[in-house]
C-alpha cells in the first residue's frame, strides 16, 4: 500500500514497512488500544491509510478477527508485479513444502529443515516468506487446496502476558521444599537434558490429557487420563509415561500450583523424578510448556472430549509433534536428538 506521507511533500509516496505494520499490530493490542488517528500520528500516515491497513489485512482466528503485522506485510509483498516465476512452482520443492505443511510443520519449520537437506541446492529452498505469501494471497495461494490439512498456521499471542496481579494462593503442604527456588540450578539453562515440563490439556466429560515436554530438546509425551483427574490417577499416567526413559533423561517435572499434582512425592519414591511447582498465577515459568499445550490445541480446540480420541490419533499426535524441525533446534527434529541420547545411554550401559 502507497501512503502519502504527511508533513514532508518533499518525499512524496512509500510503502509501509514491517516496522510501521508492526507498530500499528502493537498500538491495536495495547489495553486500552491506541485510537487509529494516534497511531496516525506516531507513523506520520493519515489517519484514513491506517485505517485501510487495518480493514484489509484482518486475518480471521476461529471466532474472532485481528489484524497481523507479518501476514499483512507478506500481503502487500504478493501484490506487488512479479517479473519471474515464483519459486513454488518448481514441482520437487513445491511437493516437499506441502508434504511437511500436511504434518503440520510451520513455515518457517519447512523453510528451515529444507536448507538442512538441500545446502547445495538453491532449487530445493524457499524462505519462509514466501510459503506465507502461497498460504494467504489467495490469488496467488494455490498452495491452500492442495494441503489436507484444515490450518496451515496458527496464531500466538502478540503480547506477553503481564504478570497476575491476583494475590498468591493459600498455603498447599505439598508444595514445601517444591518450590521453583528448590530446584536445581542446571536445569535453568537447558544445558543439561533429562528436566521436563508438564500440564493437563483437559476437556468435558472430565477428560483430559498429561503433557510433558523436555525442555533442552523439546521432545513431548502425551497420556491419556481415563475419564478422572484426581492426583493419584495423574500421577500414575504420569509414571507410566516416562517409565521405559534412561533414569539420565527423567531428572525433574516443573508444574504448575495445580492439585492434581498433590501426591508427587509418592511418584518421586517410584519414579526417582523430582517434580517442582511454578509460582502462582506464572505460566511462562513453564513457557515451554504452555507453547507446546498451544500446539496440542492446533489439533484438537477448547471443547474437545478426550475420551472420544483414539489411541491412536493420540499417538500420531505426538508423532507430528517431534517431528518436527525447531528453529530453536537449528531446525533439527526432537524425535532425531532424543533418540540419539537414549541410543548414546545404552551404548554407555
């Protein structure tokens, strides 16, 4: 989009850049939001130019609009005149892109893990941009029917949460000498693997699943609660989950306040896992976790019963899950580096 800058005819028309999109997406999240004609004014646009912005490039999230600095910008990139073909339409990297987009990889995870694969090959790569541009400009987005999957991409939170302001939560007995302050201080740089971090996904119908993801190479366990989740009951899904792991890569759980988790010490006595509990009202303290619930609910959303989940899909769940390449992995795959460390435990035993 051409904008007309204000107060400087001198430099007549430019585009808005990510940097103005992203101003605009950070005044709309503010509480209370900027008004239009203040972001106007910080950005020397009119007030009418963000205001077009804003109404064009809304992006629709299951039951609400809102608008994205980056899809707005891969937009207005795709509209500009193209004087060569695009990269996808090359059919060996245009089937490789779909095919990790229908295992749910991100853009950026596909982008990712083909320069992994083709260092040599400038055929067989494409920016994540682009996969962002086939996926959203629909006249150019042929990318869309080809996918089985229903949502290519998901959408996060474009502010961090504050922290609560509500007061800390009664005294529980089973949280002494559990607290964030008592646990190791290795596994706060995630230098040393074997430290996870885990939740309940819960559903109607009481259902629900334990999630658990290992913090230094992201690797998750899904596990099915049996239609109860009283704390004996989680506690034994949780040890069946990590029973067949070396002893070397089940060190500690981080949790939150919740008491489902009252009776870990009876699962620390079997399991030689100690568990450790957040702050109250403190989600990112297991933000690793809390990112990864965010994924699990990529496949199955808020209403979900779990009981009416198949084994099976749960397992293929967590199989998509792990392989998938993590920008913080140097797109390399959980499954790959967990599996290498297990393989490294039995070769050393």
């Amino acid at each position: 989009m051409d904008v007309v800058v204000e107060g400087h005819p001198d430099r007549g028309y430019r585009r808005l850049t990510l940097a103005d999109r992203s101003f605009i997406q950070a005044g709309l999240a503010m509480r209370p939001p900027l008004s239009i004609r203040s972001i106007a004014a910080e950005l020397s646009v009119s007030a009418s130019t963000v205001s077009r912005e804003i109404r064009a490039h809304q992006v629709r999230h299951w039951d609400r609009s809102h608008y994205d600095a980056e899809i707005a910008h891969y937009r207005a990139l795709a509209a500009r005149p193209r004087s060569r073909p695009g990269k996808l339409e090359h059919p060996p990297l245009r089937d490789a892109v779909v095919s990790r987009l229908n295992n749910r990889y991100s853009p950026q995870q596909v982008a990712g893990e083909l320069t992994l694969l083709f260092p040599d090959d400038p055929e067989m790569r494409v920016s994540h941009e682009t996969i962002y541009q086939a996926l959203y400009v629909q006249s150019k987005g042929a990318l869309r029917h080809e996918l089985t999957v229903e949502k290519a991409l998901r959408s996060g939170r474009t502010t961090r949460i504050p922290k609560s302001k509500l007061p800390r939560r009664s005294s529980r007995p089973w949280l002494e000498g559990a607290r964030l302050a008592d646990r190791p201080a290795e596994v706060e740089d995630r230098a040393v693997p074997g430290h996870w971090e885990g939740d309940l996904v819960v559903g109607p119908g009481n259902s629900g699943i334990v999630t658990l993801v290992e913090r230094t190479h992201r690797f998750t366990l899904l596990g099915r609660l049996p239609g109860q989740r009283d704390s004996k009951t989680v506690t034994d899904v949780l040890a069946g989950m990590i029973r067949d792991l070396p002893a070397t890569l089940t060190r500690t759980i981080t949790w939150d306040q919740g008491a489902e988790m009252a009776e870990h010490a009876a699962f620390t006595i079997a399991s030689d896992c100690n568990v450790y509990f957040c702050d109250p009202h403190s989600p990112w303290q297991r933000g690793t976790n809390e990112n990864t619930n965010g994924l699990i609910r990529d496949f199955y959303p808020k209403g979900t019963n779990f009981n009416e989940i198949t084994d099976d899909e749960l397992t293929e769940t967590q199989r998509l899950l792990n392989i998938r390449p993590r920008r913080t992995l140097g797109y390399r795959k959980p499954a790959d580096m967990i599996n290498e460390l297990i393989n490294g435990v039995a070769l050393t035993t």
